[in-house]
C-alpha cells in the first residue's frame, strides 16, 4: 500500500460531510448537487427526502439510487455503510450507473465521524478502490458556540475537520463570527474556515484536501499537514515553540474573554481538547515509533482524535507520512522526496483528554537512546513499507 513513486493508486476520493443537527448540511447538500461542477459524483446519504431534492429536476430513479441533471448520483443508505459503497462500486464497474469519479458521504447530525473514517480504513475492498479526502463540518453561526457548550460531539466533528464551514453567516453579527471563529481555531488550528450563506460555496474549496493533490497530480503534504498553523496557535498564546509541552491551557478562562462565556466555566467540552505540534530532528527508528504507536491506540486510542506526521525515518532517504484517526492508522506512505530543505520530523495531533506533555514524554520514552526506557519489542515491520499496525 506505500505509494513509493508517488503515483497513488487509481482510487475514488471520499469526502464526508458531518455537523450538528440544524447546522446546514441539507442546505449545503442540496446546492452543492445542483453545481455543475459535482458532475460525476455520487452522494451516500441516508434520506433522500432530507437534501431537498424536490427541488432539483430528477432524471432516473430505482429503489436506491436517484440521477439528477446535474450529473450527480444519489444513494440512500438502508443498512450498513460497507454494504452500501461496495454496491455503489459493484454498479460503477458493471456499468449500472454512471462512472462516477467522488463519493460524498452525508452524516447524520448526531453522528461522531470516526466509525465512518474507521469504515474507510478498515475495510479491504473499501481501501482497494477508495481513498479519504477529508472531512467537512459544517458550524451553525448562530447556534454553534451552544451547542458545543452543551454537545461533546459537535466539538468532535471540529477536531476532526479538514475543512470548517461556518454556515448561516447572514443571520449572525460580525463580532459573533469572529468570536466563533477564534474558538474554531483553537480547537483544530489547521482547518481552513470558510463562512457561507444560504448554502452557496464553491466545491473547489471544500474538496482535494487530502495527501494527494489531483489537480498537481502529486503528493502535497505540506498542503495536507500544515504544521505552521499548530505553531502558530502556540506563538498566539505567547509561547516561542512546537514541542508539546501543556502550560495549563484546560482552564475555562482561557475562554470567557473570546465569546462571551462565563470566565469560571471549567466544563465545557472544548477545553478536553489539545491541538500540537511534536518535532523530532534526529531520524527516527521506524520499529521503536511502531511499538509508540501501538502502546498509544491501545491504551489512549479513543482520545487520539486525529494525529498527521511527516517522518525522518532512518534508513529511508525519503520521508515517510502517517495519518490515524483513533486507534486505526492509514498505511504509511513514502514519499518520492522531501517538499523542502527541512529534515526534521513533525507530528501534528489533537486529542482529547491526553495533555501534550503525556504524548510528549510517552513519545521520548519510546525513541529515546536509554535501552531500559524501551518496551519489550514484539515482531513489527522493518520498514514503513510494511505498514503501521
């Protein structure tokens, strides 16, 4: 599965929409099926009646599947996700349908994203043909900062967002967007954040936000990591490094000043959550970080909402990408070359309820030159070619 030359396999991108109930995805689904530009793209969601297409001229229909002038493919779910994308596929390849060339996956409004992107990488047949773009998560303007006060979820589908659109800006004052915003940002500093109206965006800026940039028909990882938007989080709290170390910043008052808050709030769910960035300078030991790895997913997985790294592995001289989600990790991909003259490894993380100093030390513990400081290896691979378990 390592994409050695840089070519990446010829699999279809899948893009998940998720937010919470009431945030817009019907809205935004629904104009984004009429855009002549999702031509060739099939859209899993779970109710046709849900997305509005009543308003939209429909072309074909079966028992499952709805074709829409504007080229889009829409399928319902009725039983399990994996049942459903293989189909999807099956038909693809038979010729049923359209050759559809995305997917885009609508969650329901209370749905935690992570068994989805589980699903994506877990699967065989799923990983053979398909790949993940990224995540979309639309944010109510008006009602978000409520409902993540109040919803541990909805600050989830923030954390794991490769993309933040905040959705009825026309309805919500400037100050209230920015102060939104602010906390956005502190929650995942790497999302770009794209405020919409009425649904309206264009699917250029919501798409390709994954390792592979189709339009430069390469790996992008600088694009794809964006380790300067963690640093530049810590610079924004007044510290003058990158290497992880918690300074306190779970107290609620770090907030109250940003949005209105109750300055003693110690509780709202936000405040779980950690975004950092780990750099190593010295190559790493691609088995030492495998057993890391695997002590972190076994025994903090479910806190590990989202991790991107870029490594030196020593042996390799080119660098090696990893990305996980929770306690599964895509398989690592090596890269045809650096993207610049920077050497150093770096690892990009947010979790939830794991400060970055226990990740930090946990981490050194594992590549640090102290023989008595490593676990008992176990089998692991020689190379990141043979994957991270």
């Amino acid at each position: 599965m390592s994409e050695r030359d840089g070519t990446p396999p010829e699999r279809l991108p899948v893009s998940i929409i998720t937010g919470f109930l009431g945030s817009g995805k019907t809205t935004l689904l629904k104009h984004l099926l009429a855009h002549p530009d999702m031509g060739e793209t099939a859209v899993v969601i779970n109710e046709f009646g849900e997305t509005g297409l009543d308003h939209l001229l429909v072309e074909k229909a079966d028992d499952d599947t709805v074709l829409l002038s504007s080229g889009c493919l829409c399928c319902t779910v009725r039983g399990d996700l994996i049942d459903a994308l293989r189909r999807l596929f099956r038909r693809r390849h038979k010729g049923e349908i359209p050759a559809f060339r995305r997917v885009v996956i609508e969650t329901t409004g209370l749905a935690d994203p992570a068994p989805i992107l589980h699903t994506l990488m877990q699967d065989p047949v799923l990983t053979a043909v398909y790949r993940l773009d990224g995540i979309i998560t639309t944010v109510d303007a008006v009602n978000g900062q409520d409902q993540m006060d109040r919803q541990a979820e909805s600050v989830k589908q923030v954390a794991v967002a490769d993309r933040l659109l905040l959705t009825k800006c026309d309805l919500a004052g400037e100050a209230a967007l920015q102060a939104l915003e602010a906390r956005l940002r502190k929650i995942n500093p790497a999302a770009p954040i794209l405020r919409v109206a009425h649904g309206r965006i264009d699917p250029g800026q919501l798409f390709n936000a994954g390792l592979y940039n189709p339009e430069s028909k390469s790996l992008d990882v600088q694009r794809w990591l964006r380790e300067e938007a963690y640093a530049d989080q810590r610079h924004g709290h007044g510290h003058g490094h990158d290497h992880g170390h918690d300074h306190g910043h779970d107290h609620g008052h770090d907030h109250g000043d940003d949005h209105g808050h109750d300055p003693l709030d110690r509780n709202r769910h936000d405040d779980h959550i950690r975004a950092f960035c780990i750099t190593r300078d010295a190559p790493i030991d691609w088995q030492r970080f495998c057993n890391w790895i695997d002590m972190l997913t076994a025994t903090r997985g479910a806190g590990l909402l989202r991790m991107k790294g870029l490594l030196n592995v020593a042996g390799e001289a080119a660098p090696v990408a990893v990305h996980g989600v929770q306690h599964l990790f895509h398989p690592p991909v090596v890269l045809p070359a650096w993207p610049d003259g920077d050497r150093r490894s770096r690892i990009v993380l947010i979790t939830r309820d794991i400060p970055a100093a226990t990740i930090e030390e946990s981490l050194a513990a594992f590549l640090g030159d102290d023989a008595a400081a490593q676990p008992a290896a176990e089998a692991r691979p020689e190379s990141p070619t043979s994957g991270v378990k």
